[in-house]
C-alpha cells in the first residue's frame, strides 16, 4: 500500500479540454513529489480522444510503479463518476483528486501526510493557487490568509468556518481512504461542478480536520461562470441544504454572501468581455436559477450587481460591471427612495446612499459616457453616445461637447467638434463625425495608439469622460480609415478603433497594406536579429550600470568613503521632518525661530517627493539626491525628528540635533521584541545610527526613562527642554484662556469650517510598514467616518490625519462633515484648530493634552495590540480621557461629551503633567540657545541660493 494515491481524470466533461498537455503537467508533478510513496491513478474516460488516449498510455509506460491507468465503466461519463472510479481504485493511505491542469506542489504530499500523521485527523487541507487573466498568473485566494494564517488542527468544520463559506475544499486536501471508505464519501455525478459540494461533505463527515498553511496545488482553474452558472448555483445551493441540515443558518447566510462575491460579482464584471447574444442567454440563465434574495449585507454596487443580473436584465448588468471596476464614476442617476436613501435607479431599488455621489456636483462627479454606436459613414467615423447625468448635477447652462483623441503616454491631442448634443432624461444623448482621416496625423513612432474621451462643458465648468463600450461593440474589419503619418505611410496607413481592456474606446495605427507590413517586418528583423539582439544586451548593461551608480547603497558609500572628507561649512544646517515628507514638527519650528533671532544660519531642507509646501528661503533638496548627501556632508549641524539614513556616517566636525517626535506608550527601540530578534549586525547598525545623535530632546522624566534608556543614550545627550513644536500649543492654550476659541485659528477658513461646529481630529497610530517605491501605504481606519458623519455632521467636522507613512481610505461624505488633512504639513496647526482629539495609540495624545481639551481613546484592539507590540504602562489607568472598545461606546462619549469631559478634567491634567513637564512655550528658544547660540553665531540675515535639488 502505498502513502499517497492521487486520483487524476483523464478525458472527463472538464479534463478533456485541458488535453495531454495539462495531463502530462498533473502527472508529472505527483512523480516529482519529494515523499517517493506517491502514485498517479489516472482514471481514462471511454470519451477520451486519441492525444489524451496515447499521453495516459506513455505516462503509464514509463513509470509503471506509480502511475497506474484505470479504464472504468463506459457508462461513466461525468467528471463525477469518473473521480469515484478512482477513489474505488485508489490504494493509499491518503486519498487526492487532481483536475488535469493542477500540479502538485514538490512537497504538497509530505506536507499533508505528516499533518494527517501528527494530527490524526481524516482530513487535512492546505493552500492553493489559481489562474487568473490572459497571462495564466497565478494567486490564491485572498480569504485563504484567514484561513490558513497558521497550521492547527479543529475537531469540527464550524471552528474553521470558511471551509464552508468559501469553495476552499476543491482541491488542495486530502483524505484518509479509511473515512472516506467508513462515511462512504462520493463525488455527486449528476452534479457537474461536484468537487464544490463534495469537499464541504467531506468535512461534516469526517472528525478531526488538520489545516496546514503550506501551499498544496497550483494551476486551479477559474471556473467558465458564465457557461456553468447554473451548475455553480446547483452546488451551492446543495452545501447551503448541508449547513442547514447540521443546523449552522448563520454559515449558511454567510455562504450566500461569499457565493454572490466570489462568483455572481465576478461573472457581471465579465459582461464587457462578452459577446451580446452571450449576454442575453447568461442574464436569462441566472433569471431563471438565482431565486434567492440578494443578502443586503453586501457593499452596495455588488448588491446592484447581483440584483440586476437576477433579474436578467443585461443591460443593466453591463452599466454595473463597468461601476465595479470604477466606483467613482456614476454609472446610473439615481433616484431618492424613502428616509432620504439614494437608489440605483426607478428599476433597481437598492440603497446606494453611501457611495456619495450624491454629494458630488458636475465638475467633479465622473460620469459614465456609454458608447451605443461605432461605425463608418461616409469616410468618417461616426459615433453616438449616452452619457449619465444624475438630476442634482445638471447646471443652469447650455451644454457643449468637445471629442478629444490623445496620444497615449503623451501630450498630443486632436479635437473634434460635437454638433449633437440634447438633454434626454437623466442623460445627454451626443453624436460626433469625426475627419480623422484628414485631422489626426500622428507621427507614426511611439503614438500608434490613441484614446477617445469626451469633454462637456456648461457654464465653464467641464466634465470629461471615457467613451465606455463593450468587447463586441466595434467590428474591426467593417471600421476602418486611411491614416497619413507624418513618417509616412511606410510607419502605417490605416486607423482601426477599437475596445481597449479597460473598456473604453481607442485608436490604433496598424499596416494593413504590403508596403506598411514590409516595413514592419524589416523594423522587427533589425531590431531582433543576432547583432541587434546583442546591442540591446549591451545597452541593458550600461542601464545596469548607470542604476548602480544611482543606487542608495552606490551613493552611501561613496558619501561615506569621500564626502565625509569635505571641510565643514561654517553655519550651514541641514532640516528634515519624518524622512522629508513635511515641512513641520520641531525643526521647522526651530528654523523658523532661527530666522527670528537672525542667526546667520545658512538652511538646506531635505523633501522626499515634491517641494511645495517648503520655506522659500531655505536651499531645497531632495532626499538621497547628490546634493543632499553633499548639503549633509558639509553641514555644521543636522537637525531632524526621525532619523537620517542609517547608513550615512555623520562627519566628525557636525552637530546631531535629534528633537524626536513624540513621546513612547508603546515599546521602542532595543525594548522593541522586532528589535530584539534581530541578528547582532542589524542590532550593531541601529545602535551606530543612534550613536550619531549629539543631542536627544526630552519633555519629561518618562522620556528619559523609555526613549533614552531604549535607545541607550548617555545623560549628557539630553536636553530637557521639552520640544519646541508644542510651543505654539502652549501658546494657544493660554490665548483660549485669556480671549476664549473665537477667532479661529487661520487653519479653519482654509479649510472651509464653519464656526457653529466643533472640530474632532481622529488621529490613529501607524500600524504597518510603509508601501512599496516608498509611497504612502492605504488603510482602511477603524473608525468607520461616514456613520460619524451621517449622526454627527450637523454639529461636528471630523478631521482625518493618516501618520505619514500612510494614508486613509476615506468615504465620500456630505460636504463640510469629514476632511482630510493627512497632507497638511504641520501637525501643530491641526491640533491647535480641533476641539476633541479621538485616537488610540500614537503619540499625538501627549501633545493634544497640553491644550486641555477632550481626549477621547478609541482602541478595540487595546489588549491585543499591549501584547504584541509592547506598552511602558497601562493606558487604561493614565488614560487622559475615556477609552473606549466599541465605536458605540466612542460615539455615546461623543454624544455626552461634557460629561465626560467633566469626569476627565483631572486625568487630562495630571497626564500633561507626568508627559509634559518641560513643555513651558519656551523650547525653541532654548534649543536655539544651548545648540546654535553658543558657537558664536552673529545675528544677520543670509541670503544665499535657493532652489530646488534633483
């Protein structure tokens, strides 16, 4: 008996598409396995055609100790039964059923049969991958994570719910052949999609379920849904009767969801790719086999998806997959329903209230332009359109209409006038002749592909949109045009528009006579034969090289190798604010107080992306550019809040001024348990990064005893003169006191806040690394903004400030309820404007508490997140205000606020007092006099070159 039989079929209602060669792939990855005791059943329908016949012949032949071919009964003709002649010819101890296609993992068969050994369990299941678009990659699922985030063992299905919810068990696991022999597991074979519901049976049946988090099987593919929608419904409708039949509704109502998210939504996002008659028969399919209601507990343009597509309506389905794959734009008009809800339209009533576009006026609204007709009249190219146009956009003013072709990746653009153009519903009907015979002449190299849009503008406001079409709009050998090229007709002599894959209308300049396809195969010969092939590998080398020498770690060692050699530049500093991505925090507060006493001080600020928002008369450059590493290389002093580049060396003659950027909750540094595992070299750099600092500001004991320590700074770096971007806080506080809030800082006019409302600033911690190519990675917050603006919009705007290392996803919201100021510069100008502070772990806390306001926690992860990362006291305890774990627990504290601001007044003081006690209004002033004051720096005003720095 052997360890493994993996069951494979061959010629099946499924399989014989895939041909020998998806064979030949299966096969091969079972004998490549790295657990030798593993055989491939292959199980040959009499259907089979003769490649497939003679591939299964010469698999066996070749290997005829493991791979064993099975002839069953011809009456055998669905993949079902197919798969239950070779679970009855299986002989291992461990069962495994493989669609041709599918490939083992190398050690797919050692994963499973040791956790099924070590476990004891009759099932055990693992990761899998699947094909997804035209170029076969491959990815897994991304609910898999979930599922397997960590190999362990449940006694029950139910404890690892998405086995259930999700199809997870179509491939990928394996069964003790015993159990499935004792609960007489078989594949339904009158079932087509059966290894849908045979899995879930399969794990209700059996007890213990191992899950192992390694990956098990690649090349799973992606079912036809549009050709087996009715079979795809049948199976899930038979595991929901399963669920049921066990007494778990609850996974039932989710197995609804997960269905119409992993199959109906992705079948209407297919409708542009397929053809019309296509169209229609799939809409009447699912008219007829979707019975069930739509879970209302979907996102709203999927339930309108679904809706539509259980309704046959086809049309409809079509203007929603072009809304799944671009929210923003309004696809339909919407129409008002009751309570003030905002519905898809008068045919499909669902709530689309939350996606905001009712809050978005013409201008700024994207509108869904549908392009009904593409064709030729006349030597011209004729095109109709519709475009959407919800009634709360439509302006005061006669409408025009501009058809536009550019270039694509350049700046080229030919106009086109619209002399058709009428308000018809919700939607204006247009209509434009265009000459692109004659007007667009490209150049014939590098512009052969050029992209419609349609401009309409109304009172001097403009709307400009995408011409979106389905695949089988244009019929490419009926439209076509003579083009005229700069370059000639030898570069191309004919336009052929077409549909692009984003579903918009396009251009192309292709050769469709001999002298055009002359040329190009010419073109293609010179540019791939031998000599040119070796030119390109020379001129990718010298790209390589020339990368190298642009390279960071290139630069750091040259940097450290020769500049540091440079002579010091008396009086010059070089600024940056968390890694140059703001002009803000305590060096800017100490630049501008530079300026104020007029040190003769000559200032470089560092910006990572762009210089906007940067001091006009400071020397600008970039980070990591040759002028930045030459700025710091010459600089007297180095003043920042996080860190220069670690492996940049400071110069022996330069002054380190670290002013840091909060205070510590939660663990830093070498107390860090990331910090802690690291190998000693990464622990050696970070401890040379640290030693750079000359001076280290602290604004009170508790820093002294968590930063210091866990940075492992000397007593005589230390300056306990608290930091100076908090002295514009302290200044605002005793303004507040002495003349009350009103006038508002300038903040609020700039940001349109009216006067009658507070403003509450939600602040969250950073929570992960930052995103690839160093942009700002996206969260979703953990405060959910527009249920806080639908119940407090009236008498609160709610400021969103991302750290700067991320940015926040952010809902459209009413006008005037939610804003994002992730952007703004300067922190301290931010706090100053806002009555209430919600946040949960960041720093931002201790500063916010100088102001004496409300301070309100939210942290529903507070134990998990204190466990993790690591905390220097309980949060609960010095709380400055209410924590809170629920958001109902933080919008009922919002909603009794003075309350609660009464019960707190006393924690808020004595955490300012404990955090802040070096926090006096004066820090600026002397930071300035005990680090650049007393090298003798006269009091005149330096002008010197500005500029920015590549």
């Amino acid at each position: 008996m052997t360890d493994f039989s993996c069951v494979i079929t061959a010629g099946g209602e499924k399989g014989g598409s895939e041909g020998p060669d998806a064979l030949r792939a299966s096969v091969a990855s079972v004998l490549g396995q790295s657990l030798r005791g593993s055989e491939a059943v292959v199980v040959l329908a009499a259907r089979a055609d003769a490649p497939t016949r003679t591939a299964a012949r010469a698999l066996a032949e070749s290997s005829p100790g493991r791979v064993r071919l099975i002839h069953p009964d011809p009456a055998a003709r669905t993949t079902g039964a197919l798969r239950n002649a070779g679970l009855d010819a299986a002989t291992g101890r461990y069962v495994l059923v493989l669609t041709p296609g599918e490939r083992l993992h190398r050690h797919a068969c050692r994963n499973l049969w040791q956790a099924g050994e070590r476990s004891r369990a009759d099932l055990v299941a693992g990761r899998w991958r699947r094909t997804v678009g035209e170029g076969r990659k491959e990815q897994e699922p991304p609910w898999q994570d979930e599922l397997y985030a960590r190999s362990r063992t449940v006694a029950r299905f139910a404890e690892a719910p998405h086995l259930v919810v999700r199809d997870a068990l179509v491939t990928g696991f394996c069964l003790r052949r015993e159990a499935a022999l004792r609960h007489g597991l078989r594949y339904e074979e009158d079932l087509a999609h059966g290894e849908i519901l045979f899995g879930p049976l399969a794990a209700a049946a059996v007890g213990r379920i191992a899950l192992v988090r390694r990956l098990i099987v690649t090349g799973r593919a992606v079912p036809d849904r549009a050709r087996d929608l009715a079979a795809l419904v049948e199976a899930h409708r038979r595991v929901a009767a399963t669920l049921d039949a066990h007494g778990l509704p609850a996974l039932r109502e989710e197995r609804e969801r997960a269905f119409v998210r992993d199959h109906l939504v992705p079948l209407a996002r297919s409708f542009p790719r397929l053809p019309a008659a296509r169209r229609t028969r799939v809409a009447a399919t699912a008219a007829r086999v979707l019975t069930a209601s739509v879970p209302r507990e979907l996102p709203p343009l999927e339930r309108v998806a679904a809706t539509l597509l259980a309704r046959g309506d086809a049309e409809g389905v079509l203007t929603a997959a072009y809304a799944l794959s671009r929210p923003a734009t309004v696809c339909a008009p919407g129409v008002m329903g009751e309570g003030g809800r905002v519905e898809w339209d008068d045919h499909c009533p669902v709530d689309i209230t939350e996606i905001g576009h009712q809050y978005r006026e013409f201008g700024e609204a994207r509108l869904m332009n549908r392009l009904t007709r593409c064709t030729a009249e006349e030597g011209r190219l004729l095109l109709e359109g519709r475009l959407v146009l919800p009634p709360h956009t439509v302006p005061d003013a006669p409408f025009t209409a501009t058809l536009e072709f550019r270039a694509r990746g350049g700046a080229r653009a030919v106009a086109f006038p619209v002399d058709d153009v009428r308000r018809d519903g919700n939607g204006i009907t247009w209509g434009a002749r265009a000459d692109i015979s004659r007007l667009l002449r490209p150049l014939g190299v590098r512009d052969t592909a050029w992209d419609a849009r349609l401009i309409l503008e109304a009172g001097g406001i403009r709307s400009v949109s995408d011409l979106f079409g389905p695949q089988d709009l244009v019929e490419e050998a009926a439209v076509r045009f003579a083009a005229r090229p700069r370059l000639g007709r030898l570069a191309g002599d004919t336009w052929e528009p077409y549909i692009t894959l984003k579903d918009h209308l396009a251009l192309r300049l292709t050769a469709r006579r001999r002298p055009a396809r002359t040329t190009r195969r010419l073109v293609r010969y010179a540019t791939h034969f031998r000599p040119a092939r070796k030119a390109k590998l020379l001129a990718r080398a010298l790209r390589k090289r020339l990368d190298r020498y642009r390279s960071r770690s290139f630069k750091a060692a040259t940097y450290n190798t020769w500049l540091t050699r440079l002579p010091v530049r008396r009086g010059s500093v070089v600024f940056e604010s968390h890694m140059g991505r703001c002009y803000g925090d305590s060096p800017r507060t100490l630049h501008e107080e530079i300026r104020r006493q007029g040190l003769r001080l000559r200032s470089t600020w560092s910006y990572d992306t762009s210089p906007a928002g940067f001091p006009a008369d400071a020397r600008l450059v970039r980070r990591w550019s040759w002028r930045y590493l030459w700025a710091l290389a010459r600089a007297e002093y180095w003043v920042d809040n996080q860190g220069f580049p670690q492996n940049l060396r400071k110069p022996a003659r330069t002054t380190y001024l670290q002013t840091w950027h909060g205070s510590a909750y939660k663990r830093m540094g070498f107390d860090e348990t990331r910090v802690r595992l690291q190998n000693a070299p990464q622990r050696e750099r970070l401890q040379q990064a640290v030693h750079r600092f000359d001076h280290f500001l602290v604004r009170s004991e508790h820093d002294v005893a968590t930063l210091a320590r866990a940075y492992r700074l000397p007593e005589d770096r230390l300056l306990r003169t608290g930091y100076p971007r908090n002295d514009a806080l302290v200044a605002e506080r005793t303004r507040t006191e002495t003349e009350g809030r009103l006038p508002r800082p300038p903040l609020a006019g700039a940001l349109g806040i009216d006067d009658h409302k507070k403003v509450v600033l939600y602040a969250p911690t950073f929570r992960g690394g930052p995103a690839a190519g160093g942009k700002r990675a996206r969260r979703r917050l953990l405060l959910d903004v527009r249920e806080f603006a639908e119940r407090f919009g009236d008498t609160y705007t709610l400021l969103v400030r991302a750290h700067y290392l991320e940015a926040a996803r952010l809902p459209v919201c009413p006008p005037g309820t939610v804003i994002d100021v992730s952007r703004h510069h300067d922190v301290s100008e931010v706090l100053a404007l806002a009555d209430v502070l919600v946040t949960d772990y960041s720093s931002i806390m201790f500063d916010f508490a100088l102001l004496d306001r409300p301070v309100l926690l939210y942290a529903p992860d507070l134990d998990t997140y204190a466990a993790e990362r690591g905390s220097y006291f309980d949060l609960r305890e010095k709380a400055p205000g209410p924590v809170a774990a629920t958001q109902e627990e933080l919008f009922a504290e919002l909603a009794e606020l003075k309350k609660s601001d009464i019960r707190h007044t006393s924690h808020r003081a004595a955490f300012a007092a404990e955090f802040g006690a070096y926090d006096r209004g004066d820090a600026a002033r002397r930071v300035v006099a005990a680090v650049f004051s007393r090298q003798g720096a006269s009091r005149i005003t330096d002008h010197h070159d500005r500029g920015a720095g590549r």
